[in-house]
C-alpha cells in the first residue's frame, strides 16, 4: 500500500490493522534539498534519502550483518533491562502516556517497552510509508491491547504531532533507538534533541540510544561489511534519485567508502566519483571532480559525557543510563528541564545507570 505522497492530510486505515497517517515530504520538497545538498561543499543529502522501500530493506539486512552490531546489542539491553526502564519512564507520571518512536523502522525494537510500559497508545514515526505499513500490521498483531498509530513523515522536520484522539490530553513520552541522531551533525543534533522537547511537550522524556566511539577498524567495518550490503544500500540512492528526480546518475562512475573521521569522531559514507563527470538532476546539470565524495550519511559516535553535554545544551537532564557489557552503546534516559528532586533521589536510591553489565 503507497498513499499518495503530496497530500498531508492523507490518513488511510491499514487494511485489517492500526491507522496511517502520510505526511511524506513531497517531490517538489525533495528537489529543494537536492539543491541545496548538491550546492553546498562536501555533498550531502538528507539520510532519509536512503530509505524508500528498497533502502529500508536493506537497512534491515545491514542490521544482521556480523560486522554491525548496535542493532543486535541494542535489543538485547532493551530484553533484558525493560522492566527497569519502563519504571524510571513513568516515574512521577500520573497518567498513563502516549510512547511517541522516532525513525521506527521495522518497530522490532520497541515490544519490551510496550509489554512493561503499557503506554495508552504506541505513536511510529518513520520515512517509508512501505515499510512502515507492514511492521504497524505486524506490531499491532503481537501487541493487541496497546492501540498503534502510524505517521509517515521527516520527523525532524515536522512542526508538530498530527492531531488525533490518541494523542489528546496524555503525556508523551519518545523513544529513539538505533543512535540514529549520529546522522546528524552536531548543530542539527542539537536542533533536533530541541525539536522532540517541543513534540514531547513539557516535561516530556525521552529514551534514546547512542553509539559510543571504538576502534577505528571495528567501525569501518560495520559501515562496510563483507557482504557489501552497505555499499547496496548507499547505492539504492542513486537509483532513487535516477527514477524520482529525472537523474542520470552511472552507478559505475562512482565507488562507496566509509571512513573513520577521530577529529568529528565519526564515520562518513560516501559515493567517490571514479572520474570527472556531469550528473542531470532535478532540473540542473552537477559537476564531479574525480575522487569528489557525494557524502550519504554520517554517523557520529559520542561518549556519555559528550552525549549529555550536547542534550544539556537542548535543556535535556539525566534521569539515567544503560549499557551493553562491551560498553559500546548506551540507552540515555532524559526529562526536558531541570530534574525534580523526586527523580533525583530515586536514581540514588535505586539507580538506573548500569555500566559493564552482561
């Protein structure tokens, strides 16, 4: 099921399921950030660019690929500490709460909180109406008291939760797996920890998952895996581009790379240009010097300390925090504004941070 991209006020019933609502950017929205990412120096696009329904399934292959293992840790935590979670979530609330996931993907992640939490409504926001389809269809099967609702949408660009009976008059709370604000850089992260303080409303809190820096190697590797589902998966966006935007783009005229940056400790995709050529696109004709990288994602890395910086800079506090046992990643949980004394005095009386645990 595809609903038509154009129209935001689009709401349709999955058949047989839960309720979308399409609020996809439309094509002459998608041309405007092709400018303007094709005219700035690097080259870069929006990372949502990468998931059309092909991209997102091979996202999804990329997750089971040895090489990357943030999806398979990041699981296991949420299976093992949920109940722990769901606790420090909705302490102080005296109302049962909306979970409102950001980027949500195949909502393979979020079943733990939904069976401890018990939220009076599950929210997924996610690019690929597609994907989002099925994953709502199968999520509301295996989970049939917790009513889900579907948005198709650029959730860091949307000025606000669309209206429905199922977000009226409950607090909010936001989940944010996958250490997908790593894709942004750093005055975008902020903007967008900023962004879910005002969707959240206030008071509002939020689980979100960061990938922490290791070495080089093991990180190269997991944006470049031996099977070279990665490299698939970047070049899937030349084939959208090529069939949503007029593009002529030669997929052979161009090579994948993913590479550690310790300065911005990141790693960056890129399509490499293997020569000097010029690329149609959206109405215009692009230049490309040989060796010039058209960036299709970052993926930022922060410790601890530096992530709770960054969210204090967005009036985010630490409620608490949990960690895989290699110390790879961590699950932040935040409250917007500054922390209640009730909340400080439960996380030293039964704290929440876990750090080295198996």
């Amino acid at each position: 099921m595809t609903l038509p991209l154009a129209d935001p006020t689009t709401s349709s019933l999955i058949e047989d399921g839960p309720e979308l609502i399409d609020l996809h950017p439309a094509v002459a929205d998608m041309e405007r950030l092709v400018i303007e990412g094709l005219s700035r120096h690097p080259r870069q696009l929006p990372a949502w660019f990468l998931y059309d329904a092909e991209g997102s399934q091979l996202f999804d292959r990329i997750c089971e690929q040895p090489e990357y293992s943030l999806t398979r840790n990041e699981t296991k935590l949420l299976q093992e500490r949920a109940g722990e979670m769901a606790l420090a979530l909705g302490q102080g609330i005296n109302q049962q709460p909306v979970l409102v996931e950001f980027g949500a993907g195949n909502l393979r992640k979020v079943g733990p909180l939904l069976e401890t939490l018990q939220p009076a409504a599950y929210v997924a926001l996610d690019i690929s109406a597609d994907h989002l389809v099925p994953a709502c269809r199968a999520l509301q099967a295996r989970h049939p008291d917790v009513p889900v609702l579907g948005v198709c949408c650029d959730y860091a660009n949307i000025d606000h939760l669309p209206p429905h009976p199922l977000l009226e008059g409950r607090p909010r709370i936001g989940f944010y797996p996958g250490s997908s604000l790593g894709n942004f850089e750093l005055p975008q992260a902020r903007g967008l920890l900023a962004h879910f303080a005002e969707l959240l409303g206030p008071g509002g809190r939020l689980l979100i998952g960061i990938d922490q820096p290791r070495e080089a190697a093991r990180l190269e590797a997991a944006y470049d895996d031996a099977a070279g589902v990665s490299s698939a998966f970047a070049f899937n966006l030349l084939r959208r581009l090529n069939r949503e935007l007029a593009g002529n783009f030669d997929p052979a005229a161009f090579r994948y790379q993913a590479q550690w940056e310790p300065t911005s400790s990141r790693v960056a995709m890129a399509l490499v240009s293997r020569q000097n050529q010029m690329v149609d696109l959206a109405g215009r004709s692009w230049s490309f010097a040989a060796g010039e990288p058209l960036i299709t994602e970052y993926s930022v890395k922060y410790t601890p300390e530096a992530f709770l910086a960054l969210a204090a800079e967005a009036g985010w506090s630490p409620l608490g925090r949990w960690s895989d046992g290699a110390g790879d990643l961590s699950l932040h949980l935040l409250v917007h504004g500054k922390m209640h004394a009730h909340s400080q005095e439960c996380n030293h009386a039964n704290p929440t941070v876990q750090r080295g645990q198996p």
